[in-house]
C-alpha cells in the first residue's frame, strides 16, 4: 500500500468517525465515539474532544476512577467520573468541578442509568482533539440549512430534522464509501490497491445506516417499572396508598437526539395514562402523568409501562394504522426503506466506479508488453 492509499484510507476513517460521532448526537447514544461540550471534565477531556465510547456490555463492572457517560434526570447524557459507589448508587464529578454531581441535587447513578464508558490506557484517556468540534458543526450546518428551508416553506421544523438527519448520515457515509472506493483506483505509477471489494462496501454501508436506525428505536425503548405501596395505615410519602387506592406518579419520555420520535405506551388494567401516543421533538422531555391503582392487599407491587420508540419519518397517521395491526410492524416499515435507500445509494457510488475500474485494468493488461515484446526490446 503506498502513501497515497495511506492517506486515503486515513481521510475514510476520519470521515467514518465523524460519522459516528454526529449520529450519537443525533440519536442521543453514543455509536462507539462521544464528545464533551463542556468544560466540567477538563483537564482530562478538552471541550470539543473525541473519545471512544466503549459499550457497558462489554466492559464489564463499573468502579471509581471510571468516566462513565451515563443518563441523567433532565440533562441528557452527562460524561464525568465516579469517584465514590455507594448502597444508593455511584456518586459522580466532573474532574474540573468543585463538588459531586450529588452534593448538587443530582439522583445517584445507578449501572442501569450507564451507557458506555470512556476508553482509558492507564490513568490516560484516549482522545481525538477537536473531532467533536466537527461532528458539532455539521450537525449545526443541518439544523441551519432545515431551518431555511421550512421557514421558506412554512412547515414543520420538529417533524422534518429526521429526515434532514438521515440525509446527513447518508451523505457523510456515502463520503466515506466513496473515499475508500477512490483509495482502490490505482495511481498513475501504480498498480496496487486495498483490495475492498465493492460489493463488500455496499453490503457494510447497508448495515451500518440500518444498525443505527434500529438502534435509535430499540435501545431506549423497553419496558419500565413503577411501584406502588399499599400500606394500612398509609404515611404521607411517594406511591404510598391505603389498600385499593390510587397514587399519582410520572413517567418520562426523553429524547436526547435531534431526530424527532414517537412513542406508544402499552399497560395493564391496574395503570392509567392521560395519554398512550407521545411525538417528543430533540432535546425534549415530555410527561406523561400516571394513575397507579393498588390492590386491596398490603405490600410492594410493580406496574410495568412497555414502550415502543420509532422515528418520526412516516407520517403520524400512517404510524398509528401500522401499530394496530402490530407494534413491530412501524419498525419495519421505517427501517426497510432506509436499508434499501442505502443499499441503492452504496450501489450507485460504488458499482458504476467497479466497472470503471475493470476495463482500466484490462486496458492496462492489453497495453503491458508481452514476453515475446520484451525479449525484442533486450535483443
């Protein structure tokens, strides 16, 4: 592989981070990379710098000494350290901070609240300066250009980011495609190429836009937990009620991407919500009051919420007709256009250019002289 191949496949894998790392944004999870805007971490993480965000389902305990990016009650994904674990919980400091996230007001963090932690070589962490700044600045470039081009038209803001968002991903990753796709053609002295197949490209590109939309509805959605306590006599505290009463709770839907989504809300008889269908905008928080009934016996009792999360790229309407057939049939019917939207769109910057490149191979073959050719030329 020569010099140029070497800084193509460099220019490709700075692309693809900045893909990663725009996309967490957008979808409110970190995919592999994350970044701080603040200064709370320094000077161990710079505002504005990469990191690499690794999965708690593969780094295993959490322990102090930790930079943990983990959720927090109305602020989003927050990256400090842990420096204290507690029967309550983790208690958390940004390194540049005077006080603990919890002598603050902040609710401790447990391992569920935990979604990735930042890689570490040592006491080190690994960091890309400026990479955040950049995938920031993209991001800003699409909600601006959005902006334009709704208040032109007198539309909606909330409900088109998500498609300006999934053009953003298409576009970067099909840079990306087609930078690597340009590290194959060989240079004018040079023969030689990283031998990436472009079917292999095509296929990867579909699965990482589909790995991603997938992701944005999947992860956090699920099933949540509410208790009630019915006790006798009831004491003036949270969820507490006389056997066979009601108590008042919450439950939260938050959106820590830019792409707006909407969700479903499925419970039992013994749970009331003032509403089962929530469409929440990025960055937002909606609540959704909650009637929690308890039975005519004393005790603990769990109530569960189920949640189902899907992009709001199709048209509220059409998504509530597809959900009564089948809650999973929305999900199908946004990530399948995507997957081949993206399986066409990698198709078309890689496919023409692979047969570009075979005719300039077996043009190159034919014009090489032959044994007989270079037997004359040493005579």
């Amino acid at each position: 592989m020569n010099f140029q191949n070497l800084s193509h496949l460099f220019q490709a894998v700075l692309i693809v981070s900045v893909i990663a790392l725009s996309v967490g944004h957008a979808l409110g999870q970190p995919v592999l990379l994350s970044y701080v805007t603040s200064d709370s971490m320094e000077p161990t993480i710079e505002p504005g710098d990469g990191f690499v965000a690794v999965p708690t389902a593969i780094t295993g305990e959490t322990t102090p000494g930790d930079i943990v990016i983990y959720q927090s009650t109305g602020e989003g994904l927050v990256t400090h350290r842990v420096v204290d674990e507690t029967p309550a919980g983790y208690v958390t400091r940004g390194d540049a901070n005077p006080v603990t996230d919890q002598d603050g007001g902040d609710p401790h963090v447990t391992e569920e609240d935990i979604v990735a932690k930042a890689l570490q070589v040592g006491d080190t962490v690994v960091t890309v300066p400026g990479l955040g700044t950049a995938a920031a600045a993209i991001g800003g470039s699409v909600n601006t250009v959005q902006l334009l081009i709704t208040s032109e038209l007198g539309g909606d803001s909330s409900e088109s980011s998500g498609l300006a968002y999934l053009l953003l991903v298409l576009s970067l990753v099909g840079y990306a495609v087609e930078t690597v796709r340009d590290s194959r053609r060989p240079g004018p002295d040079d023969g030689d190429d990283i031998g990436v197949s472009p079917r292999f490209l095509t296929v990867a590109f579909t699965l990482f836009v589909v790995a991603l939309a997938a992701a944005a509805m999947l992860v956090p959605a699920g099933t949540a937990s509410l208790t009630v306590i019915s006790s006798d006599p009831a004491p003036d505290a949270e969820r507490v009620t006389e056997p066979g009463g009601t108590v008042e709770t919450t439950y939260y839907i938050e959106n820590d991407g830019v792409i707006p989504v909407v969700s479903r809300l499925e419970t039992g008889d013994d749970i009331t919500l003032e509403r089962n269908e929530v469409a929440v905008s990025g960055r937002e928080r909606v609540a959704v009051p909650v009637t929690l009934a308890a039975p005519d016996e004393t005790g603990h009792y769990e109530r569960s919420v189920v949640e189902y999360r899907y992009l709001y790229l199709l048209p509220r309407s059409l998504l509530e007709a597809l959900y009564e057939i089948h809650p999973r049939i929305p999900f199908g019917a946004i990530v399948v256009p995507i997957g081949i939207s993206a399986h066409v769109l990698g198709r078309i910057l890689v496919g023409s250019e692979s047969v570009r490149e075979t005719r300039d191979r077996e043009r190159r073959r034919r014009s090489r002289p032959g044994l007989f050719d270079r037997i004359r030329k040493q005579k």
